[in-house]
C-alpha cells in the first residue's frame, strides 16, 4: 500500500478552527510506504521483552521415594510410592499420567523469553506507522471516527 500524497496542510488558528492561517507543508514521514508486515512483525517482538520468566520448580511432583514395582505384579512399571497404612502407598508417582506427578518437560527460566529488533526495523515501523495515521480510510477501518476532524 501506498499513502496519499499530501503534499500540504492547513493551520488553524487556535481560537477560530474555521480561520486558516496558512499552509505548512507535510513532513516526508507522512508519505513513507506503508507496511502492516514490518508493523506487525517489530510490535510482537518488541511486547515479548516486557515478559517475566516464570517455571514450576525443578524438584516438583519428585518427592517421594517411589520405585517400580517391576513386572509380574499385574501393574504397570511405573514408580509406585512405597509404605502401608495410608492411601498414598502403592499409589503411582513420578510419570506426568500419575496424580501428584511432575508435568510434562517442566517449563524452565532459561527460555527465550526477550527479543532483539534491529533498531532499522524498529524505525521503519515507526515511519510506516505514522504513514498509516495519514490515511483515513485505513484509521477509520480500525474504529475512530474522524469524519468531523
């Protein structure tokens, strides 16, 4: 998509908005090609770097001494914690399938969590932006509404 050219603007005068002053011409931002993709692509990185690390702990759903009862019993192999007199005896442990049990591949803090944008990017999408603002029909696609503006 291209912006409409325009090349000048109107100022008003601060007490009367029917009274023109004069014309200013439009600053070149204004005319820059606009690119939702680059847009898109520098606001989803740049919303990544204000995420807080977060995991379960390391040691979670692993605190039993439960041991596989191995085979022959009619049960599957899984750990089984051991002991008598409670409920939880005999009862699996470990596996992410078991109640109690650690989750599957534990989330870790050392996750990607932060994005780098080359700071070129980050300028174009600033300039295609402001481009975009320019535009009636595309700010008015988003829901302002500027017919009286």
């Amino acid at each position: 998509m291209v912006a409409a050219a325009r090349p000048t603007v109107s100022v008003f005068a601060h007490d009367d908005a029917s009274k023109v002053l004069s014309s200013a011409p439009l600053p070149a931002v204004f005319t820059a090609p606009i690119r939702p993709d680059v847009v898109n692509f520098v606001h989803t990185n740049m919303a990544k770097n204000k995420r807080q690390a977060y995991a379960v702990k390391y040691e979670a759903g692993m605190d039993t001494a439960a041991e596989s009862w191995g085979t022959g019993r009619a049960v599957s192999r899984i750990p089984r914690v051991p002991g008598g007199g409670t409920h939880r005896a005999g009862q699996a442990a470990f596996g992410n399938m078991c109640r109690g049990g650690r989750m599957f591949s534990p989330t870790k803090v050392w996750r990607k969590w932060h994005r780098k944008i080359n700071k070129n990017q980050r300028r174009y999408a600033v300039c295609s932006a402001l481009a975009a603002s320019a535009v009636p029909a595309l700010v008015m696609a988003r829901g302002h509404r500027i017919s009286q503006v």
